[in-house]
C-alpha cells in the first residue's frame, strides 16, 4: 500500500473513532439558540481567534458569520458586510471565500464579490462575470465590514478570487489571490501589493504559479487523455516551526476534489514555489486554512465535499496540524 493510500486509510479511521466517541445530547433551553459545527453548511469556511474578544468568528462562502466561544457552540448567522451598490459589485453582489485577518488594531474582511449582471468576457462558451477579491474593514472582528478608499484592488476585465492575506519579508502586505481558468485556461496564484493600511493595492499582481505546476491535480481532456488539472483555488499561507514558508491550495483530482501543498525555496512569495508530490489531504476535503485556538492549539478549518442532485454538499471540519519540523503534518479529527 501507498504512503498516501496508508494514510486516507488511517484518517478515516480516525474519523470514525472520533465520531464513535462524541455522542450528541439533546440541546438545553440555553443551547436552543446554537448550532454545532457539524451542523453549519458552508463552503470555504475560514475562523478568527480573536484575543481581544474571546471568541471565535466563522465565515465563508455566502457572506454570513457565525460566532463561538468554544468551538461548538455556534451563533448566527449574521449579515456583517455593508457594500457600496453604486460600485462594480452592484447592489447584492455574491460573496465567496470570505476571510476575517487581524491587522494593525483593524479587522479586515477578504473576499470574492461577483456582479452578476455584468459580463466582462466569454471564452469557449463561459460567460464570465465581473468578480474580483476585495476587501473590507472594521474596528470590530464582528463588523460591520465597509469599504475603505479604492474601489477597485485588482484589474476589472480579470476574473480573480479567493483573496488571502500575507506579510511577506520585506515587511510589506499582500493578497495572495487566484486568476480564474475560466479565462486564462490554466488557473494561476499570484500576489499584489497593499497599501500599509490595506486600503487599496500597489502596482500590477505578479505571478507565483499555474495550476499546471502541480503533479497531483489531473483531469481528462476532450479526447480522454489525461492532463493537469486547470483549477487553483482556496491559497493560505504559513511557516512551518523550521521557519518554512508554505502554502496549501486546492484543485481536483478527475471529479475529487482535493488539496495539496506548495513549499517556497527562497521562503518569500517570490519562490519559486515547489509542489508536493502528494495531496496534504484525503479526497473529498478541500479549501483549508490553518489558525490557533485561544489556548494555543494549532487546527485546520476545512470543508468536507460532495456532490447530491447536482448542488455541492459542504460542511466545516477541524483537524489536528503539526508544524513542528519543515512540513505541514494533517493528524487526527479534531470535535471540540
């Protein structure tokens, strides 16, 4: 058996172990107004541990959060983005992937918006609409986000999305963001530079790497043949404890969804960016991001997948991480 195949064996056993050994009480009177994590449906689910507060913030794709002082408790949930409907996002723009970063005593809200009623490009049959990452700003983890001085952080005729946050060595802030393969049919990750106070982005994006890059993604073209997967999505970054920088991203795998991980050899965004051979995670989990629970244990918050009457399926899931050495390990389930 595989190295990889072992350990898709061993996690889902762990799974089952751990879900053998939580048995779910009836909710109290107290608990009626909470959900448990199991129990929240949502794509690209990112969580705050926020100090200041206590508490956890829960976002994703659809641009509500949700609120915790635990883990398993959940409040919400709660609209907290107010944006401009005069802008390029129109008056209710689709939110994706949203982001919560702590910055300079602010809290920043990164996220995808997507106007559906404008069209900037159609190729090979896709009809692309106007999306680009943003970002908004608070002085509260829990909003509300608005928007702050340029209207516009990334070219209006690209499609791009997935915005995460970076610091880089030289000191300065980035997003980190995907271009879409819808239009350039080879999905890349690239950086921009922001203003120190992430009110809008300095110069051009530059590239970091193309979905290509990557030995485990695949996919079938028209003739059957086995090629590279065109899908980047979900990027977050991290050092190991040896002060490695790394990132983990996620494609497909034929119709599996599933993630993987990229190490930089220069340890700046620059890179070059070198992918592991093998996915970080088991099939069917994808979108992850790594953060630390307010007694210092170190989680991933990533979305399990599936597909039933043609609507994707998603629901969070914790999972133990050790960065301890010069590699991001995945351990066991974590049920707070």
């Amino acid at each position: 058996m595989s190295p990889f195949k072992s350990f898709i064996a061993a996690f889902f056993a762990a799974i089952i172990v751990a879900s053998c050994g939580t048995s779910k009480k009836p909710a109290s009177t107290d608990d009626t107004k909470f959900t448990s994590l199991d129990s929240i449906r949502l794509s690209d689910p990112f969580i705050l541990a926020d100090s200041a507060s206590q508490s956890y913030y829960m976002t994703g794709t659809g641009g509500r959060m949700w609120k915790s002082k635990d883990l398993k408790k959940w409040e919400g949930p709660f609209i907290v983005t107010q944006t401009d409907s005069t802008s390029w996002m129109g008056p209710k723009p689709m939110i994706w992937a949203a982001e919560l970063h702590r910055y300079n005593d602010n809290y920043y809200y990164f996220a995808t918006f997507t106007n559906r009623a404008v069209t900037i490009d159609t190729v090979a049959g896709n009809v692309i609409e106007r999306r680009a990452s943003h970002i908004l700003v608070s002085d509260k983890p829990d909003g509300p986000y608005v928007p702050m001085a340029d209207s516009i952080y990334l070219p209006a005729d690209k499609p791009t999305l997935d915005g995460t946050f970076w610091v880089d060595t030289d000191g300065k802030p980035y997003m980190v963001y995907c271009y879409e393969w819808l239009q350039n049919g080879n999905g890349t990750i690239e950086k921009i530079e922001l203003k120190p106070d992430l009110s809008g982005s300095v110069g051009k994006g530059k590239l970091l790497f193309r979905a290509s890059d990557s030995p485990w993604s695949r996919e079938k073209d028209a003739d059957g043949n086995d090629k590279p997967n065109k899908v980047t999505d979900g990027p977050f970054l991290f050092h190991t404890g040896t002060g490695r920088l790394g990132m983990i991203w996620t494609s497909w795998i034929y119709d599996v969804y599933t993630q993987g991980v990229a190490y930089s050899e220069s340890g700046t965004l620059d890179g070059p960016w070198i992918q592991e051979p093998e996915p970080i995670t088991p099939p069917n989990y994808g979108h992850g991001m790594l953060f630390k629970t307010l007694d210092g244990k170190l989680l991933m918050c990533i979305h399990s997948h599936k597909e039933i009457d043609g609507r994707y399926h998603r629901v969070p899931h914790l999972f133990e991480v050790d960065l301890s050495g010069d590699k991001l390990i995945l351990g066991k389930p974590f049920i707070p």
